[in-house]
C-alpha cells in the first residue's frame, strides 16, 4: 500500500542508510543552466546533437497531451478509447520517422474510462455554478442526479460519528503525502454507505485551482472523485449559508472500472550487428492531460528515435523504443495497481527479451518545467559505478542540481524488467522540485499551466541519449554486484541481528564480485583500444567474448533479484531483512513504552508504523480490516506477487485498545504488553528464518560470481 512517510517511520530508516552509501549530490558548476558544450562527445553522438529536433519531440508530446476521454480534463487511461488513439498515433508516427518492426502488442489488464464529471449548485451568492470533477479508478454514474453534498472534514471514522451520508457525497480534504492513501477515506464512506467521496487534495505547494488524483488501490465499487480546493471553498460556503451542514446539487458522472480488458504496448527498434538490445522506454498513459508524465517521455524518447536515423547512426546493439499503457493503473482492487503494462509485457508478451536485454532507459520523472533545477538520476546499484563516469562531467557543464536514487523506485515501468534481470536507469526527480510540488497528478500538467523549459527539454535529450550511446559503445555490462551486498551489509541491524556468519558471507560476495567488476572493466578497455586501433579481428573476438559474458551478468544479476530482491509495506525495494527487523524494533519500542505507562507513545511512534498500524488510529476497523485481509490476494498477477512483506504482524486491535484506555485514563496496559512480547517472539523467529534464507541466496550468488570469475 502506498501510504504516507509516519506509517513506516521505522521501516524506512533502515532503507535510507543504504542509500546514503551510494547517494551523491553533484553541484552544477555552469555559468548557464543546461549549458554542456564543455563536455566533449564522441563524433557519432556530436551528429545525433547534430540532427536533434527537439521541436519535434515537442510536436510529439503536445499531441500526445491533448488526447483524452473526459472533454473537460482528459486522462488517458489503461484500456481506454484515449489510449487506443495514442497508441495508434505512437505506432504511426514510429512508421513515419523510420523505426523498424514497429510493434502494437495487446496486453490483458483492468481497464478504466474516465468520460467526466461534474456537479452544478446554488452557490453562497445564489448563482448556479458548475464545478469539473476529477477521477479515481471506480465505477459511478450518475445522469443529472439531485444528490446532497456533506463535508467532513478529513472523512475520518470520528467525523463521520452523528451524520448520516447515506445517498451522498462526502466533501473531505486529504494529503495523501503525509496522512493516508485515498482508499481508506473512500472505503470508509462506503462502509457508511455514502454514494461517494469528492476528495480535494491538499498540495505541498498551494494552489487552490488544482484537482489530484492518484491510483486508487482499492475496490471500483468504493468509489471517488477528486475536486479543487477553490471548488470545495467554494462548496463550504454554501454548505454554510445553508444552514443544516449539507446542500443539493446537480450529479453527473460516467466514470467505469472494466475487469480483464486490452491495453497496448507499442514499440520499434533500429536494428543492430547483434542481438543485444538496449530498450529506451516511457509510458504513454496519464492523468487529466499529462503533458509531463509522461507524454514528454514519449516525445523525448521518439525525438531521440528520429535524431538516430537522421545522424545516420548504425548501432552495435538493436535500440528498442518502447511506450507503455497502463503504467498508472491497470489492477482493481490492488495495493500494486500500477505498472501493469510494462509488468504483462516483460513477463508475458515478452518473456525472452531479459536474455538478451543489455540495458535500460527509461524516461519518466525529470519533467522540463520553467525554474525547475534539481534532477535526479535513479539507477541500480550495480550500474551506478559506471553511471556515475557518464553523468559526473555532464552534469557538472550542466548548471543542475542532480541526485542518485538508489535502489531505484517500484513506482516505474522499469522495475519490471529490472525484476527480469535487466539493469535499468530512469530520469527522476530532484531534492525540491516544482513539477511534484505544483502539478504532478493534477490538471496543471499543462505546459499551458506551468511552463515549458526548452533549455531543460534539450538537456534531457542530451543526457538521457548520451546513455544509450555510452551503452552502444561497451561490450559487456558495466556492472558492479559489490555494491548491493555493500549495501545489504549496512541495512543489518547488529543490536537484533547477532549472526556473524550472515555479515562474513555478505564479506564473501563483495570478494566474490570485485573480480568480476575487473573482469569486466578490462574486457571493455580492451575492446575499446582496439576499436580506437582499428583492429577490427580483435574487436570482434572481444565482442563474442562479450556477448557470453554479458548472459552469464544476466543469470547472476536475474538471480540477485530473486534472492534479495524484497518489497516493503509500502511496496519500496528493501532487503529481506529490514521489514522483520523494523517489526521488531516497532515492537521493543511499543513494549518499553507501555511499561513506562506512555500509551500514546507507543502507539503514535511505534505501532503506527507496522503494517496498518497508522490506519486503525483513523479508520473503523471493517474499512481497515478490508485491505489488510485482501492484501495477499489482491497482490495476485502483479509485479508485486511473490516479493512482497506478507503484513503479517496485526497491531490494529492493540492499538484500538490502547486508545481506548488513554481516553477513559485506563493505566493498566498488562494485557496489551503480553500481546507484544508474543508478537516481538514471533517476529524475532521469523527474522531468524529470513536471515537464513538470505544467507542461503548468498551462498549461491558467491558460488555464481565465483565460477564467472
């Protein structure tokens, strides 16, 4: 579930120590921003700089933007009419610059179409005004209905307490940054069975003209609809002069989830001397217009397509584009609802590309917007060491600000392939940025609301292709396995992990991999100098080696994911360890505090952040009860299935009880300790069992590393 930063306080702090080993800040030292002609490129990549037209990526993305279902506000969504046009003028447009075997492959997923909605009432001056709505992934119609609109607050189980919402809409604010995910609020209304929940997301950055929306992960039949902060101003102050806490409007909607429907990934490639592949991806899917996310992907990626062909370019590796649907949502009633077109494609459609998959870019988080300075590069670990060498004198010539996410993220299509077994870059975002602050999954993803940056488009352009040639130029992945377990060996807390053998074996496979990282290194120089040479023979010699190599990289690096690879409650990439470490901590901290008789404490610091632990504080126990029973189920044919932490710590009835006693000054707390301590045990054997399986995986990952060696 994606939940807001309180949930898992805990949990994360263990993940942040790991990427504080490899996350570096690199200060633009440009007297102009974007400005990189004090880096010096190969010739081949100069003529693509050379042929780029970034007025046609413009083109690209402009129409891409004003595709959509909804008249009034767009969205392009998995399975939708709007999607089949953009895919349709993505696989024209591929055809007309030149791409090869363009490719339109079906997918099958949960679809949702968005055809609008709105409502219309008497405002606090008695003038008739008509409010656009915004959509979430649930089912609702209505034709002109006279419902009654009631606020309540953050829609909460204690707002709810004395009002009767049945038939209605609930008007709530909610930040689903830093309090809770938009299904609970919405499931809760429908427990109370209201008709539905108009939800004005509350911004980091104010600006009362913005509707959000987000993936709903949860049911269709729960359904929600997302309002502006000047439209629910608006809404109160009526509610108000009415006099009896609610008011009469007008309802319209057609917003409908339709299970098992086909989405599209459309793709085309220029063909190179083997069958290595680099893929350079986007997802052509979006919220209201999603001029940035991530129809600029889909411009920027096609722009960098068409400057190849028009340089001339003849790559060694086959240069794959491909642009996903479904990336914001594609799985009703999922805590793993997006991504679910990149997931079908990988695993389903096209299974065989991992073998032979050399690299992946993909385009979605740096958006181009005016102001805009900070960026960020999300990259594997085992990536970032050669990364680093391509983007460092770039970014310094640039006049940006850049940081590295590391792991990279779930919350992008890459991921997928990645779990594959393919190594994977993405464009991300920066340490303050406007775009996520201001307009991301809002109607402001315009660049007719917030304004386009040329300067920063070019940029894009040039570092994001600057990749794919460096990865063309190689001959075998540059990869560096040392710097996972490097890593992995920082999220142990030795205070609850006592196991020597799991740090010495963790010992082992950095040792295991530093040869490989050699091996490989010396295998790219030396067949750059006898390019550089011309020695043609030996640099084809050097190439077959290369191509053996590079699928032994692939079993190991596909291997590392199925070993280490974990999911925690919030579906972010941890190591196996840290989520049953976390529980334990959350546990002792929750235990010490009850017999210092401090209830809130416990429950606010430390039973908060296991599993829906924050959740039951706010919501009645059946809306809360709802997704954690379905968790497991619900994570069933996503990328999520099978990775994931099971949730399996229950705390809610505990803290439940603990609340209860702080309001009627209860001090005795026995009973909730004993419930703890037998949990704390729990756990603590079950860390046990994960430390054992980890050190399991990395016997056979130091056997793996050690033959290639």
């Amino acid at each position: 579930m994606k939940k807001s930063k309180k949930v898992t306080a805990l949990l994360l702090s263990a993940a942040m120590i790991v990427s504080c080993l490899t996350l570096t800040a690199c200060g633009g030292g440009g007297d102009e921003v974007g400005k990189s002609d004090a880096v010096e490129y190969p010739e081949d990549f100069q003529a693509f700089l050379d042929a780029l037209d970034t007025d046609f990526s413009y083109d690209v993305d402009k129409a891409i933007s004003e595709f959509g279902d909804d008249l009034a506000l767009g969205f392009r969504s998995a399975g939708s009419s709007a999607e089949k046009e953009t895919a349709a003028y993505i696989e024209k447009t591929m055809n007309e610059i030149g791409l090869e075997n363009v490719t339109v492959d079906q997918t099958n997923l949960d679809g949702w179409t968005f055809n609008g909605a709105n409502i219309t009432f008497k405002n606090a001056d008695g003038k008739d005004q008509k409010i656009d709505l915004g959509g979430y992934q649930t089912t609702i119609q209505a034709d002109n209905e006279t419902v009654k609109v009631v606020y309540l607050k953050k829609g909460t189980a204690k707002d709810y307490e004395g009002v009767d919402v049945t038939g209605k809409l609930v008007l709530i604010d909610i930040n689903q940054n830093e309090e809770w995910w938009i299904n609970s609020p919405a499931y809760q209304a429908h427990v109370k069975g209201a008709k539905a929940v108009l939800a004005n997301t509350e911004l980091p950055v104010k600006k009362n003209d913005r509707i959000g929306t987000q993936d709903i992960c949860g049911p269709a039949d729960a359904p929600a609809l997302g309002i502006s902060q000047k439209d629910t101003n608006a809404l109160k102050k009526a509610i108000k002069a009415s006099g009896n806490n609610e008011i009469e409007v007008t309802f319209n909607a057609d917003s409908v989830v339709t299970e098992d429907v086909q989405s599209q990934n459309v793709w085309g490639e220029i063909p190179g001397k083997t069958d290595e592949v680099i893929y350079m991806m986007a997802h052509m899917d979006g919220y209201f217009h999603s001029f940035y996310d991530d129809a600029s992907g889909c411009g920027l990626l096609l722009g960098t397509a068409k400057a190849m062909l028009d340089s001339g370019y003849e790559p060694d590796k086959t240069i794959r584009f491909i642009c996903h649907g479904a990336e914001e949502w594609g799985k009703t009633d999922s805590q793993a609802d997006w991504a679910m077109g990149s997931y079908k494609q990988s695993t389903e459609v096209h299974p065989e590309w991992a073998e032979n998959a050399f690299a992946i870019v993909n385009i979605d988080g740096a958006y181009c917007v005016k102001d805009e300075s900070t960026f960020g590069i999300s990259t594997a670990e085992e990536l970032y060491n050669y990364v680093d060498t391509i983007a460092a004198p770039m970014v310094e010539a640039s006049g940006y600000e850049y940081r590295y996410l590391i792991p990279p993220s779930t919350y992008k299509e890459d991921f997928n392939y990645m779990a594959c077994g393919i190594p994977s870059i993405a464009t991300a975002k920066g340490e303050e940025t406007v775009f996520y602050d201001t307009a991301y999954h809002t109607n402001a993803d315009s660049d007719e609301v917030v304004e386009f940056d040329q300067d920063a488009w070019l940029w894009m352009h040039t570092l994001y292709g600057r990749f794919v040639y460096a990865f063309d130029d190689l001959a075998a992945r540059p990869m560096d396995f040392g710097t996972r377990f490097k890593a992995m060996k920082k999220s142990i807390n030795k205070d609850l992990v006592a196991d020597q053998e799991l740090v010495d074996k963790i010992d082992a496979a950095i040792e295991a991999a530093s040869p490989v990282t050699e091996k490989v290194n010396q295998l790219n120089a030396d067949y750059e100098a006898a390019l550089v040479d011309g020695d043609n023979d030996k640099a084809s010699q050097l190439r077959q080696e290369a191509i053996a190599l590079n699928l032994e990289l692939h079993k190991i690096y596909k291997q590392v994911q199925d070993e280490l690879l974990y999911l925690d409650g919030e579906l972010s990439i941890v190591f196996p360890n840290e989520t049953r470490q976390a529980n334990v901590e959350n546990l002792q901290g929750a235990i010490t505090a009850l017999k210092d008789g401090d209830a809130e404490t416990a429950y606010n610091d430390y039973l908060s952040g296991i599993n829906n632990g924050w959740y039951a504080m706010f919501f009645d126990k059946e809306s809360v009860d709802y997704f954690n029973d379905g968790y497991l189920e619900g994570l069933e044919g996503t990328w999520a299935e099978g990775k994931a932490d099971p949730m399996d710590c229950y705390v809610d009835d505990i803290i439940r009880s603990l609340m209860a006693k702080v309001e009627s000054g209860d001090k005795d707390f026995s009973a909730e300790i004993a419930e703890l301590e037998t949990l704390e045990a729990e756990q603590t054997e079950l860390l046990k069992q994960v430390v054992q399986k980890e050190k399991a995986g990395l016997d056979t990952l130091i056997e793996m590393l050690s033959g290639l060696a």
